[in-house]
C-alpha cells in the first residue's frame, strides 16, 4: 500500500503485544505514516523472540535485537513497556478506544497454557513447558519459580519445545532421564532437524531402535516409511559431533497416551500411566490417535506438558478452542486470511480490532511466520482505515497522561535504551558472554524508573 493512500492527519494505532510480530507490524504501519503505540506486558520487547529462544543462541538473539531496536528507532513509534491491556489489566481494550485509537492490533501471542485435564495435574511436580522456557530465559516473574524435578522425567510432546526444555533439563537441571511421550508415532513428530541437534546425544539408542521396531508394524499398516525416523537421527548425529561422553539418558515413547498422573505418598509426582494407541488414517491425510484399553506406567519424578499454548481469555476477545474467534467470511483478507476477530453472538466482525501473530493462531511457526503474519495483519488493519476518515485525536497524548497518574512505572524508549547499556557493561565487567536482570524490581532500578507499588 502506498503511503500517499493514507496521508493526511494520522491515524492512531494502538499495537498490544511487543513480540517480533507486534515489533513487525508496528513496522509496517508506521512506514505507513500511521501514528503507533506499542504497548507490551513485559518491561523488555521481543516477546518469545527474547524469553522463549534457548539462552545460548547469543548470536541468534542479538540479531534479532539489533532488528527490533532499528524497528523502536522510527520516530512515530510510541513503547510502552510494563503496561497490561485486558479485563484485570492496568488498561482495557475500551480504555484505550475512548483515549482515540482509530483500531487495535492485538499480537499478544498465546500467553495462556494448555493443559490436557487429567487427574494429578494438580501434583508437586507438574509443570507447563512455557514455565520452564521463561524461568530459564529470566522473564520476571517465572524467573523466581523454583522446580521439582527429581531425576526422571516425563515430558508430554514431541515438537521444538519438548526439545528445548530436554536440553535444558538435561545440561542445566540436573535431570538424570527424560522421556517423551508422544500419542502417535514417528511420522508425526512435529520437531525440526535443527532442534534436534543440541540433544541428539543423549538419545538412548538402542532403547530408541527398539522403540522403533516396536511401531514398525502400525507405520507399514499406514503406509508410513519406519526407516524415515532413524535416518534422520543418523543424519543429525553425523552432522554434530559430540563435545565430551554425553550419558544417553533422553528416549521417546510413541503411541501412548497420557491418562493420568499418578501421586506418591507425600503429593508428589510418582508416574505417568499411558494408554496404549493405535493410529486411525483420515480423509485429510492425517492421523488420529484411538485408545486400545492397554495401560502402563512410565515411572517420573516430575511431568511436563510442552503440548502447545493458548490465548488469553482475560483480554476480554471472544475464544473458540485455545484461539480468538475469526471471521471466516473477513473484510480486509490478507492471502486469504482472516485477521479479524469475530463476535458469533453479533454474527459480525468487531470492527476495530484485528489480530495477529500467535494471537491470530496459536503456537504457530518461529520468528520469520511471525514476522510475516504481524506485517499482514498490520495490512488487514489498513484496508480497514482506509474506509474510515481520520478524526485526528491525541490517543497517545491521553495515554501518557493516564499513565502519569499510575502507581507503577512505564518504560519508554530511552528507558530500555538505559537499560540495555547497562546489562552490556555488568556482562563485560564480570566477563560474561552476556548479562540480564531477572526481577522487574532491579530493571527499573536500573532504568532509574520510582518502584511505587511496583515489586
């Protein structure tokens, strides 16, 4: 879209969510000439891109840094950090439309869990995967949770997180065995080749082959290729040498279904009883996992669900399942998707607000999707300015101001700005690869920011 198709007095854009597709779309309209406010639950931008990347990908992390930061560069973006929009937040979603914002983009990702709602989940011992991935990469406030773990571990999943939070309780946990569980077999593995990598070695092979030969039948019956899954494995074992005698203590068990979680005597995780599967091929292509009545126990100290996320109901959206409710018949489509959200009761889209991101569809591909799917749902919200006039209201300048009345501090620009300086000088004063504040208290210490009632 030309820039000229819009110009004139601005437009005010509130965008609620700072992660890479908040980050990208705020991009998008403010090369558009759009007036952008981004306003982001945590102190720091980059979302997932920043808490959800294994800490150790430094490179990975700065690059994306250096992208946001050039992105929080352009003059006619507002940051807004340490801000929550929702029903229970400091801000609801009709606050910010009676301070003058012409639409909202919600890129707030998937910040509810998913559960699987079985009995035990309630132990000393089970946790989600999103708890660990945050605490590890310091987001405030998981940083301060503390885990039990044991030795054994049952982790429920066999996509990238399942594999991220492998490595992690591995290496840095203290974690003697992981074993993940997965409802359907080898073909259905939802982990990337790359992921793998980093815990390749500590697969149990000749548990794994077994394992394999064991599914082998229910794969030729679907027609599925057995030999696909080792050979990847080999591949991947090929292409990464091992740094030092890693103990093989990581193993997958196909086609079992988690029932329940069973309790030892004190209220802590003993086990996790499966039921036994078999896979059902249907029209689309795909499978479906049915329950044989054959039951087993995997014994575990401890039990993690990294079975995907889900949105956040208290942002005050109409949900369907774990996702924001869209129109399927949408106004402003962006490659025929809808970036709308829908209110079934009205039968009729809510007109101002638009989703995207992980807050469009939960739990859905890396950085580069995101930043994809924010830029496009930056392009939805467009069209639909483009139907309205201007009206030329402050929005920002009254959100400042309702802001100046809080009891808690607001990170700008200049603020993370401060912030970021010092993290480098701590790292390179303790001769750390890198450096980062765990506690919202210290951040804002840092920053020079009045703690208030804030913790």
């Amino acid at each position: 879209m030309d820039a000229s198709a819009l110009s004139g007095p601005h437009f005010n854009v509130a965008v609620i969510g700072a992660g890479p597709a908040g980050l990208f779309a705020a991009r998008e309209l403010a090369l558009q000439g759009m007036g952008v406010t981004l306003i982001n639950r945590d102190i720091k931008p980059g979302g997932l891109a920043e808490y959800g990347i294994y800490p150790y990908k430094t490179k990975m992390k700065e690059g994306l840094r250096a992208q946001f930061r050039q992105i929080l560069s352009l003059p006619n973006i507002l940051y807004i950090g340490n801000l929550t929009v929702g029903q229970t937040g400091d801000l609801s979603l009709d606050d910010l439309r009676a301070m003058g914002f012409d639409a909202l983009l919600v890129t707030v990702g998937a910040q509810g869990t998913k559960w699987l709602g079985l009995p035990g989940e309630e132990l000393s011992g089970v946790y989600h995967a999103k708890d660990l991935v945050y605490s590890y990469n310091q987001l405030p406030p998981y940083s301060e949770m503390h885990f039990q773990l044991g030795r054994r571990c049952a982790v429920i999943g066999v996509g990238n997180v399942m594999l991220d939070v492998t490595h992690w309780l591995l290496e840095e946990a203290g974690v003697d065995e992981i074993v993940a569980v997965a409802r359907r077999g080898p073909a259905e593995v939802k982990f990337d080749k790359k992921e793998l990598e980093a815990v390749v070695h500590y697969l149990d092979m000749p548990s794994m082959l077994a394992e394999l030969e064991r599914v082998r039948p229910e794969m030729l019956r679907l027609g599925q290729d057995p030999e696909q899954f080792p050979a990847i494995i080999q591949q991947v074992k090929d292409r990464v040498a091992p740094t030092r005698n890693i103990p093989n203590h990581f193993h997958i068990e196909f086609l079992a279904s988690p029932v329940r979680i069973l309790a030892g005597d004190h209220g802590q995780v003993r086990g996790l009883e499966v039921e036994e599967t078999t896979l059902t091929l249907k029209a689309d292509g795909d499978t479906s996992a049915r329950g044989l009545g054959r039951f087993r126990t995997i014994p575990a100290d401890s039990v993690i669900f990294a079975i995907g996320d889900k949105v956040d109901g208290e942002l005050g959206l109409p949900v369907e399942g774990i996702e924001f409710v869209k129109n399927p018949l949408p106004r402003f489509p962006v490659s025929e998707t809808s970036y709308e959200v829908f209110d079934r009761q009205a039968g009729q889209s809510i007109p101002d607000v638009f989703v995207a991101g992980w807050a469009r569809q939960a739990s859905t591909g890396l950085v580069g999707i995101a930043r994809r799917d924010g830029t496009n749902g930056a392009r939805a919200l467009l069209a639909y300015l483009q139907t309205l006039l201007p009206r030329g209201l402050p929005a920002a300048e009254q959100l400042r101001a309702r802001l100046a009345q809080a009891q808690k501090p607001f990170v700008l620009k200049d603020d993370l700005l401060r912030l970021e300086q010092i993290e480098h000088e701590r790292a390179a004063a303790q001769g750390l690869e890198f450096f980062k504040f765990s506690d919202n208290a210290e951040m804002l210490q840092a920053m020079g920011l009045a703690l208030s009632a804030e913790k």
